[in-house]
C-alpha cells in the first residue's frame, strides 16, 4: 500500500505570515540549551557530562564518547536529540559503575567540549528534562512591523503545538529518504533493519498523525475551543481528564492554563475523547486510516499531546531593522520551529543542512 503525506498544508493559528526571514544562517543563530530540571547527586556510577556542541548530531557525539571512553553505545545516553546545524548545550550520560571519573583532556572532536562532570545515581533517559532554553536570531527579515505583530499575539495566544521539520527530515537532502518517506516505505511493507531509522520513522508517521489532527481543529475553530468530551491535560503533568460539557469551570481553569486541550498522539485501542471532541478528531484521521493501522499493530498505546504552545520568558529585541534575536523557553519534546513558524515564512537557508529530530 503506497501512502503519501505532505507537510506543507498544516494551519495556521495566526493566519499565514506575511513576512520572511532566514534561520540557521550560522550555528551561532540557533542556541538551545537543556534544563535539567535537577542536580546531578554527586554520587553514583553514571557520570553526567555538561557539554557544547556546534555544527554536530547528538547521536554522532555519544557514538565519539563510547569509543574514546572503550565503552558500549548503550553506556552512553542523551535526554534529547538536538539539531546538528546549531550551538547546543546539553548533558550526557555514561555508566561507568566501579570506575573513576573519566579524563577527557584528550578527547578531540571538533565543535564539541565538556563543560563539566558530576556523578549521579540514576541513568540519563530520554525525556527527562524539564525544558529547553532557545535563543534564536532570524535574519534578512522584510517586514518587521509585522513581525512585531505576529509576536505580541504568539505572547498572548501562543502557537500550536506542531512537531518540527526536524521530526520529518526533507527527502531531498537524504540519500535514502527523510524520516516520514521512511515511515511511508515502513506501512508499504518495507523492512528497515536499521533500529535508529525504523524508530524515526515510526515516530514521524505519529507525529504527523498529531499534527494532522490540529491542523483540522484550527480549520475548524479560529482559536481552538473547547468542546464536550475533550481530553484536558493538568499543566505540567501526564494526568489527564475527559470533560463531559463545557462550564464556567472549565473555562476559567482553561484561561488560566490550569489545564490544556489535548490531541491524539496515535497508538492501539480506543480515542480517550468522547462527544464533540471525538467526532471532530475521527474526521480529521478518516483518510489516514493506513497509518493509524500500522501504528497501533506495533502495540503503542495511545497517548495524549497538549494542542497549544505556550512559550514562556519570551523576549525579543532587534540588533539592526533585518535582524530578530528572540528568547524562551519550552517544555521538552515541544520544537522552536514551531513558533517561529507563526512569526514568518523561512527562506530555504536551512533546508541546506541535516535536519535531525529534536
């Protein structure tokens, strides 16, 4: 079965940006740096490394690590991957049980360094942190009074809560296909033994499923609503509810963000939304029924995703008139693509480089 899915025709909450501006024009223009969200114990056999990296893929920098250190890759791990055409500050993790606290004086990987080490008691998993700081510049931008506008309702309103480019890779720059062409290949029964790409694939088809869904609820509703039987998430929490009707409550705590809409992250079994709510997210998947088949064989469960992005400590200013330095902060696993997509259209500056997932 051949599947084809764009990821061209998602909406807009703002409305499409007039304006345009070029991202990544150096690495320098894209700063990301993870926050734990706790200390390192100071004791314990795994060793947390506080590095940076420039212009280099996560995965590549665990793969130096474990063969400087003679260590298998398993005993290296990161809390997310981050972009490789960018300056990142983020922590590794090494299990080194019995042994002392490793020399990497002469490590030598090129725009890479550790910043410092700590010990710790429990192992660096995926997923683990609280968030990450983003400062971004946007260059040659040629509309800054709009610009302007889009961000003081992106402050006000936030942005959806889309997954990035990066999650989906662009098949004109791979040899063998971004992340979703592999996922296509994966529902039309190719194999692909390759345990790192089979699970980017797999990740972008649920991916683009979630964004799938919200795309179809902002062209339904101008800013998205409530609506009986949504699933609202607690801030800052996996728990979750479902809301038989809409009341003063639920609105109050809704402005407040108290709680938060949510969107189907896709796997086995039953759509936790009811009423209204699930109506709306079964016609928004009604022609993708492949994908979802294929996502729920491999026994995911089905997960829930905060529809809306509020980006938080958003700050910007302008070093010259072409020229946008902006700051925040996001929860983990939320993508800053995401908001500069709802400040302008981005030039191609960065379809030159690797895209990797986040």
């Amino acid at each position: 079965m051949t599947v084809t899915l764009s990821t061209e025709h998602w909406h807009y909450l703002h409305g499409c940006p007039s304006a345009t501006g070029t991202l990544k024009a150096a690495p320098e223009d894209f700063q990301v740096e993870e926050i734990l969200g706790f200390s390192p114990s100071g004791e314990g056999e795994h060793v947390f490394l506080w590095t940076e990296k420039r212009g280099l893929n996560t995965a590549y920098v665990a793969e130096q690590l474990a063969a400087y250190l003679n260590l298998p890759l398993r005993a290296v791990t990161y809390a997310g991957r981050k972009d490789k055409h960018a300056l990142t500050r983020q922590w590794f993790g090494l299990h080194m049980p019995g042994q002392e606290m490793p020399d990497l004086s002469g490590l030598n990987v090129p725009g890479f360094r550790v910043l410092s080490q700590h010990r710790h008691n429990k192992k660096l998993r995926t997923g683990v942190l609280k968030g990450n700081q983003f400062t971004l510049q946007v260059r040659d931008i040629d509309d800054r009074t709009a610009v302007e506008h889009r961000l003081r309702a992106i402050a006000d309103s936030g942005v959806p809560n889309y997954y990035g480019q990066q999650r989906f890779g662009d098949s004109r720059h791979h040899a063998n296909g971004g992340n979703l062409n592999l996922g296509e290949r994966l529902i039309a029964g190719e194999a692909i033994r390759n345990r790192n790409k089979r699970n980017l694939a797999i990740s972008a088809l649920r991916s683009w499923l979630f964004n799938q869904v919200v795309s179809c609820r902002l062209a339904r509703q101008d800013q998205p609503a409530p609506l009986a039987g949504d699933v609202f998430l607690l801030a800052g929490s996996n728990s979750f509810f479902v809301a038989q009707g809409v009341d003063a409550q639920i609105l109050q705590r809704l402005e407040q963000r108290d709680i938060l809409l949510s969107a189907p992250l896709w796997g086995k079994g039953p759509l936790a939304s009811q009423h209204g709510a699930l109506a709306l997210e079964q016609a928004a998947l009604a022609d993708h029924q492949p994908v979802c088949a294929f996502l729920a064989s491999l026994g995911l469960d089905q997960e829930r995703r905060t529809l809306m992005l509020y980006p938080k400590e958003l700050q910007w200013h302008w070093p010259d008139d072409k020229t946008l330095s902006i700051t925040f902060s996001l929860p983990s696993g939320c993508f800053a693509t995401a908001v500069i997509r709802e400040v302008c259209q981005l030039t191609k500056q960065e379809d030159k480089h690797e895209a990797i997932a986040e």
